[in-house]
C-alpha cells in the first residue's frame, strides 16, 4: 500500500506536470478532504497507508483536477461562515470575499432592532449570503431569489442543510417581489466584464457558470439594472449591500447617485481592493 507522504509527492508532480496552479497545496487540500484530515493531521500521518478504496477516489479526484476542474465542484461543499454549503457547476463557489461581506453585514445587522424586518438576497446562486446571514441572525424574515431554476434549487436545499428557513424564488433581479418592499438587500451580482472573462483561468471559464459571472460588455450592467428599480423596493431607511469589482467603485456610486441615491460607501477587502459597496435609502 501506498503511504500519504507518496500519494502527496506524486499527485503534486502531476499536477504540477498538468500546469495546475499551486500543485502541492491543492494536493494537501485533495487529501485532507478525501481523508477527513486537518492539514497539521496529513503531516503527522504521513506513513499513514492508503486502502483501495481510499487510492480509487484519489485517483479519480486527482484526474479531475488535472482537468481543471475546482476542487470545491469534486468536493461538493465550501464552508462558509459557519454553514455547509453545497456547491456544483449550476452556482459560483463562494470566495473569500463574498464571506467577508456576510461577515460586515452580520456585524451591523445585529446592533439593530431586526423583529417584522426582510432581508432580500438578489442573485443568490448557492444561497451563501442569505443563509449564513439568517443562522447569524435568525429573526430576520430572509427570502432569496435567482433568475437560475438550478440555483434556486441548490439554494432552497442549502437553507434546509442548514436548517434556516430561506426560500429562493425563481426569476430576474426584482421579478420575484413585485408589489413588495425589503428592509435590507444584499447582493453579489455578475460584475466581470466580457474581456475580464475572457482572461480567466480554465478552471473558472471551464466549469462555473458564465451567466452568473459576466455582467455585460463592462461588467456594470447588472447595477444599472438594480440602480433601476432599487428605490421602488427598498423600503425607506433601508439600506443595501453589495460585492463589487476590484475596480468599480467610483463608477457604481456615480450609477447610483444617477437613480437618486447619496449615502453611498464604498470599502476594499483585505487585500486593499474595492469590493463592497452599501448605501441607505433616505
């Protein structure tokens, strides 16, 4: 039988040889996954053998990943603030950023008074916001929506995994809710441009969803659509959350003073970038 420390070595070569981006990271992650390990656990057994069964799925997860394809797609599920989220190539994997705004929105919602409140997730995808934010804050009356029948489905199933009760209601931005007003709504829209998209990495173009990533020629399409209709949703003194492009910050705000707005706040995440954007309708 074959020991961890061989099993690491030869599927970081391979990955390496494939032209994988941090092969011997992502072999760490195959195998603490496969193995139900830590990583500081892998290091500690790696005489540890390996049976059939177990070299069988790693084979095959290591061929997938060869490919390409995401190791959050092989896996299944991401953690995400404390919720298990169920992922596939109907949804986009939630990255580090997506958490990070769930996180600045918790953080203010629970100094307010949330009792009869509503809370909106537009474009929800997998339903990471709007779910990690109703465990978090659990009076809040949380409903999700997607214009992807799939998405609203993985969505509906992470809410229930979670045992937080979120529905997601299938149809474009604002559809899902007319004669309806939210309290707060959040957001993760397509922000890529078609020439942003052009340049990403095979596993992105390859496997996660185009329609939940490219928001038109200049990738602000989405807002303009939101900016929109955003008053005719937002109850009064409510406020809005969004994640944004890395470079989209002063465009956004002059696309939402246009619709009427001005308490606009735009924030960079922990690399320094722009990335959240937030206003208060008055």
């Amino acid at each position: 039988m074959k020991a961890v420390n061989d099993i690491l070595v030869r599927s970081a070569e391979y990955l390496e040889e494939r032209g994988v981006e941090s092969p011997r990271r992502l072999a760490e992650q195959m195998l603490c996954g496969l193995l139900n390990l830590s990583r500081m656990d892998l290091y500690l057994g790696f005489d540890r053998p390996l049976n059939d069964e177990e070299l069988a799925q790693c084979r095959s997860r290591l061929k997938r990943l060869g490919e390409g394809e995401p190791i959050q797609y092989i896996e299944g599920v991401v953690d995400f603030l404390g919720c298990s989220i169920e992922v596939g190539p109907s949804v986009l994997i939630p990255r580090p950023e997506t958490e990070e705004l769930a996180s600045k929105i918790v953080e203010e919602l629970k100094i307010s008074d949330l009792q009869g409140k509503r809370l909106w997730d537009i474009c929800a995808g997998s339903g990471c916001l709007g779910i990690a934010i109703k465990k978090a804050c659990p009076e809040l009356e949380v409903v999700m929506s997607d214009i992807s029948a799939d998405a609203c489905r993985i969505a509906g199933k992470n809410a229930g995994n979670n045992r937080v009760e979120a529905k997601c209601r299938h149809g474009d931005l604002f559809a899902p809710f007319e004669n309806e007003t939210a309290h707060f709504i959040v957001s993760n829209p397509p922000y890529v441009s078609e020439s942003e998209y052009r340049g990403l990495s095979r596993s992105v173009k390859g496997y996660e969803p185009e329609q939940a990533l490219v928001g038109g020629a200049d990738g602000l399409e989405v807002y303009r659509r939101i900016a929109k209709d955003l008053k005719k949703y937002l109850a009064p003194g409510g406020k809005a959350w969004m994640e944004i492009g890395f470079c989209q910050g002063n465009d956004i705000k002059v696309i939402f003073e246009q619709a009427g707005f001005a308490r606009l706040k735009v924030e960079c995440d922990l690399s320094g970038h722009n990335r959240f954007f937030s206003l208060e309708n008055e």
